[in-house]
C-alpha cells in the first residue's frame, strides 16, 4: 500500500504488483488473511454465487494492501488425478463445473479492483510432471482441448479477465514448434489467444526461473521469445541482477529488429489501459483484511464443500458416551510444490474436534511415516475407542496410504477424511466412513467437525471423479 501511495504522490499511475492469493494450498500473503479453502472447495460447493463472493473478498483484501493483480484463478481442469502440481488448486475435472467457478470468481475479483489472472493457458491439468522442475507434455488433440482445457478459459474470457499467464508445457496439436512451450509460440499467444479467443488484455508469462524453461536456451534467449510470441509482461526472479541483464538483453534485441516495433507498442498500450482501469478503484481500509464477514464467508465455503464420500458403518452423525477416548491423526503439513503455502499452516484438526469432545488426544505424524513409526502408530490407537485419521493427498504418498490400511480394524471405528486432493480413498479403499475437505486451512477442520457431529448437514459433491470407486458429483447428505 505504501508504494502505491508514493506513486500517486509522483503523479504515477497506480504500480502493478501481483502475488499468488489462490486461497487453500497458496496464499502468498499468509495467515493475515482470510484462510479460504481454495478452487476445489468451491467445486464441491458448487455455488456460483458463492463463488463471486469469495473473489470478491479476496479482492477486496489484496486491494487494501496495495495488490492490483492475483495471479488466479487456476483454470486448469484437474484431469489427471496424480498432476503434482494442479490438484486441488483446480475447480474440477469437468470442464463446465470448471468454467462455472472461474467466470464468478473473476467476476467478483475484478468488481474490487483487482486483474484476475487465468492461467495456465492452455491448461495443464492433464499433466504428469511439475513445470516448475520439467517442461510436461500436454499431447491431446485440438478437438479435445475445444472440448476440456480451452472452456474455463473461454468463460473467463467472456466474464472480462484482465490478464492471461502462459504455461510452460508443450502443447504440440497447437504450438508451431512440439519443443517450445507454450509461453514461447506464437501459434499458442498470438493466433489462438488473440485471434480466435478474441483476448484483449494482458499476457504475462507464468515464472521464467522455473525448470521447464530454463533447461532451455537461457532466459534472455527465452524472453525474446515470448516478445515475438507477443506475450506482454515477463514474471521474472526477484534477483535483480538477472532482472538488469535481462532487460539489457532485451534493449539490443530492439535496437537489432529481432522482434516488431509495433509489438511492443501493442504491449505498451494493453499494460497503460490496466493501469487506467486500476486506477478507477479507491483501495479500502486495512480493517477489512480478515475481518470478520470474511471469516464468516470462509466457514460458510468450508460448511458447503465438505463431502460425505462414505458412510457404510453408520457411524455418522457421531453419537457418542461422554467417555468415549478418540485419537486424532493427521501429517505435520509441508509444501508439495513450490506453488504452495502449506508449511505455514498450524493443524487444528485437533483442536475442531475438541470442541465437540472431551476426551481427545492429537498425534501429528510425519508427513511420510517410516515403518517403525506406522507400527508405533498402530500400537498406541489400540488404546482408544475411536479413530479420526486426516491424509493430506495420500494418492501420491504410499507411506501415508500405509499408515491408514495399518490402522484399519474391525474392532476399532476410524473415520478417514482427505484433506487435500480427493482422491485418497482409491488408496485406502476398505476404510467405511470417509469425508473430503479439500483443504487443511482451519475453516475446513471446523467443517469437518461439525459435519461429524451432525451441526451442519453434508452438501458437498465430488469435484472429480475417484476412477473405478466415485463418480463425478457423488456425494451423501448426513442431515445435522
């Protein structure tokens, strides 16, 4: 905030600075925050409404702190259910439950003074790798990404997102070139963004110090790249060095004609309009960063979106003695990419259930429990009435899908829950009492204990389909 009140008193247009605010695993801003549960969260409430509201607020916060650009929402479609880097950061695996919640949140985002930024164009939910350490390979036919990956992006489009983030994957049934990324070829940001999507705002390149990109020719070479592909703005490192180098680099390419003129001036004039229509927007107080109707607008996100996958012991609503003995297990939280926040979050799945119990110990694991552990682990549930055991995307973390089929027994109920991506339960398939929250974020550990005790009825639906165990919009209805 501080520096846009030194560029207004030098008579400047506002400065454009963005973060990362997705909500759920990556909120570049932190606990000051209010905590939402992020994309698919909003995907299992399946509530347009909901979701306006919600870009709104985060709008509404990034703009008292002087942020005029979030770098979201993810458009991406969750496809490929072992995508390292996209998950739950998606809407859904559908792409018109997908575009749904892109468009509102867009639109609640921007009506705070806020560019909403779609990326990553043009959707890389089906990857296998992370771009942030290799470049994937998104080899689908152009038929099939009218069909998915292009139809959040249309209706974010259509619904006025100001800016558009490249990927860096490769995308041969598009780019001219099946060895460049995406943020490099022109046929991906000139022909099919311009000229067929009709986009007349912002392009901005996702970071260029990531790994897909720079196993390429350098980042110079790759910056001049993306300005013959006619992207506008480069993310680059904070190391302002490379910055210097990068910007002489590209100050000889334009003076040696390696890229059009006019480009540039296009460019110029795209990043000047963003700028004036920034300018339209009074920043708001402070007061209204994690204030209180947010708050209450993050529990209602995560009351809404927690799904009842499974029910068969009966055991839901929880109705239990006084001195029932329940043992609460989750894994110490840490970032499984580098697009994440995760390591900064407190547990308080203990803490949500204690408001309903008495008698209630914690045991936070290790986010990949050896053997020994497992085994210890087992030995001492032996010694309570009731399990509650949190995975946090156990699907790509066999240990953790160890630790639950160890805990599973006939002579002891155990409630397991997903606190991340869904997919856990294809991992642990016998477990009888199952929930999905889509995020460890203290509102949706609240959610989950009042859905367990019954305080609010079970609406979420899957997001995503769980192959071979639940289709798409599977979910049960627990009345409180």
């Amino acid at each position: 905030a501080e520096l846009q009140l030194l560029a207004a008193k030098a008579g400047q247009r506002p400065l454009l600075i963005g973060v990362d605010q997705e909500g759920g695993q990556l909120n570049a801003l932190g606990e000051a925050t209010t905590p939402f549960a992020g994309n698919m969260a909003l995907g299992a409430a399946r509530d347009a409404n909901l979701a306006r509201r919600v870009g709104q607020a985060i709008g509404r916060e990034l703009a008292a702190v002087g942020v005029n650009i979030n770098y979201a929402p993810n458009c991406d479609i969750n496809t490929n259910p072992n995508n390292p880097a996209c998950g739950a950061r998606a809407f859904a695996d559908d792409p018109a439950l997908a575009a749904e919640m892109a468009a509102a949140l867009v639109s609640g985002m921007q009506a705070e003074g806020v560019a909403a930024t779609i990326k990553h164009f043009p959707g890389k939910g089906d990857a296998k790798v992370d771009s942030h350490y290799r470049m994937p390979l998104i080899d689908h036919s152009r038929e099939r990404l009218e069909r998915m990956e292009l139809r959040p992006f249309r209706a974010a489009i259509d619904a006025g997102a100001k800016l558009v983030m490249t990927g860096h994957f490769a995308i041969p049934s598009i780019a001219e070139n099946p060895l460049i990324p995406a943020t490099l070829s022109r046929a991906v940001m000139h022909d099919l963004v311009r000229r067929e999507l009709g986009f007349r705002g912002v392009t901005i390149t996702d970071a260029l110090d990531m790994g897909a990109i720079t196993q390429g020719a350098g980042q110079i070479i790759d910056v001049i790249a993306a300005v013959r592909a006619e992207v506008d703005l480069m993310l680059l490192t904070a190391d302002p060095e490379v910055a210097e180098r990068i910007y002489g680099g590209l100050q000889l390419a334009y003076t040696r004609d390696l890229f059009g003129k006019i480009h540039i001036e296009q460019s110029l004039k795209r990043i000047a309009t963003l700028k004036i229509w920034a300018a339209q927007f009074a920043p708001p107080s402070l007061d209204v960063v994690a204030c209180t109707e947010h708050r209450q607008l993050a529990q209602a996100l995560a009351d809404r979106s927690v799904t009842l996958v499974r029910n068969d012991a009966g055991l839901l609503p929880l109705r239990l003695n006084t001195d029932t003995r329940i043992l609460v297990m989750m894994p110490q939280p840490k970032h499984l990419t580098p697009a994440d926040t995760s390591e900064h979050v407190t547990p308080t799945l203990g803490t949500a259930v204690r408001a309903y119990h008495p008698h209630v110990d914690e045991i936070i694991t290790a986010h990949s429990p050896t053997d020994n552990e497992i085994a210890a682990l087992r030995e001492k549930a032996a010694a309570y009435d009731l399990l509650i055991v949190g995975t946090i995307s156990a699907s790509m973390n066999a240990a953790q899908a160890a630790m639950v089929n160890a805990l599973l027994s006939p002579d002891l109920p155990m409630i397991t829950a997903a606190l991340r991506t869904p997919y856990d339960i294809s991992v642990y398939p016998d477990a009888q009492t199952h929930l999905c929250t889509y995020s460890i974020l203290p509102p949706s550990m609240t959610a989950l204990a009042k859905a367990l005790w019954g305080d609010i009825p079970t609406q979420g639906k899957l997001p995503v389909t769980i192959a071979g165990h639940y289709p798409f919009g599977h979910g049960l209805v627990a009345d409180s």
